[in-house]
C-alpha cells in the first residue's frame, strides 16, 4: 500500500510540475516575451525549470494541444506560427463565445467583482502611458485578463480554460500580424462593455463584445504572403 501511494504521490508531483511549466510558458506566450517560431528544446525547458526532459516534455506536449506549440517531427517544439486562416478562425470563436461568457458573467457578477474589473482598467490605463517594453509586456497582460476575468465571473471553468487557449492564441496571432502599436484590447471598449453590464443593458453588451473582438482583427493583416526565392527576396 506505501508504495502505491508514494507512486500515486510522485505521479501528481510530476503533473503538478508539468502544469507549472506550461503556466509559465504560457504566460510569457501572452505578454509576447515567447515570440512565434521561437526553439523549445527538452533540454533547455529542463534545464531553466530544473527538471527532468520526460516533464518538459510533457508540459510542451500539453502546450500543443492548446494550439500554442507546434512539435515537429525531428526539429523538437517552437512556439506556434499561426497561419492567416487560423487566426480567422481564433477570432470566429471568440465571436461565438464572448457573448455567451459575457451572459453568464452577467447573471452571477456581483459589485466587488465590477470593483475588480474597474481596478483592472486603471491598471491597463496606467501602463498604456508608461514606455518600455516592460510597461508594454504587463499592459498586453491586463487587456487580456479582463476577459479572462469576465470568464472567471461566469463561473463555468471549462469555459474559462477555454479562453485561456483563445486569448494566448490572439496574443500569438497579434504578435505576428498587428499593425499598430496602439493597444491589442481597446482599453475605452472594455470600459463601455463594464457600463453597459452595470446597468443591466445585456444585449448593448455583447454588441459592445462583439465590436470589440472585430476591432482587435481589423487591426491585423492578415492578406496571404507569396513566398519568394532567395534571388527575389533579395532584388532591389
């Protein structure tokens, strides 16, 4: 019996592991310390965490899953290059399920929570008039926590992993085709879609939502590339 719960014990040890990693990887994917394309190697996953190859391993495969890694074949794991038609589909999904998240939120969101919320616009406010590429990192941060946040109000967990995947996959999306250096998450939007949850005006809400998100893609270009040759690629 010891012995089954000691391996019972290292086996939640090593998942518990795993999920940190992929936390932390995830993390620095969102704030784009982690840009698309960048090498993911056992090795040095191991090595910057302290553990073993076989659980960096299994944190870049769960890492995977989500759509945030891509392993290949003989070349090891990379941070995911989103093609143009896979983030079109990231931002239909989030038009298909903000709204009903926003809903959900709605029925359950209590005044500390439209507190939280609020706090959190200050937060984002006070970065976007800060310089640095730190500054910037914690401000892509708080614009996505407010929907991660609206997530957590609505009180449905699977839905909340849910769009933990969505909103890392818009940062990767963004890091690889936004145009503008204004901010990824209209901050003024999140404040009207807090008002309008306020005052009960559901349906204004999710419209507000969904411009929102339509916003946020406008701002990306997502046009097909043609790849050139080495000669051309170099023409003047």
């Amino acid at each position: 019996m010891k012995s089954a719960a000691k391996a019972q014990q290292a086996e939640d040890s090593a998942e518990t592991g795993a999920q940190q990693i992929r936390d932390a990887i995830r993390e620095a994917i969102v704030e784009r310390r982690l840009s698309p394309g960048t090498k993911l190697s056992e090795s040095d996953v191991g090595n910057l965490f302290n553990v073993s190859r076989t659980l960096a391993r299994a944190a870049l495969q769960a890492l995977s899953y989500e759509g945030l890694v891509s392993v290949e074949k003989n070349r090891g794991a990379f941070v995911a290059y989103p093609s143009p038609e896979e983030a079109r589909q990231i931002f239909s999904a989030r038009r298909l399920v903000e709204p009903g998240i926003l809903r959900e939120a709605a029925a359950r969101i209590t005044p500390d929570d439209i507190s939280h919320l609020r706090q959190l616009l200050l937060e984002e406010g006070r970065l976007m008039s800060e310089r640095g590429q730190t500054a910037r990192r914690a401000e892509i941060k708080a614009s996505g926590d407010f929907h991660l946040m609206l997530a957590a109000i609505s009180g449905n967990s699977i839905m909340q992993r849910f769009m933990e995947e969505l909103v890392a996959r818009s940062s990767l999306v963004i890091a690889l085709y936004g145009q503008s250096t204004a901010s990824s998450c209209g901050h003024s939007e999140h404040g009207d879609i807090i008002s309008a949850i306020e005052a009960n005006e559901l349906d204004r809400a999710c419209q507000l939502m969904l411009h929102h998100i339509t916003h946020i893609e406008a701002d990306l270009d997502l046009r097909e590339r043609k790849s050139l040759g080495l000669k051309e690629a170099f023409e003047l």
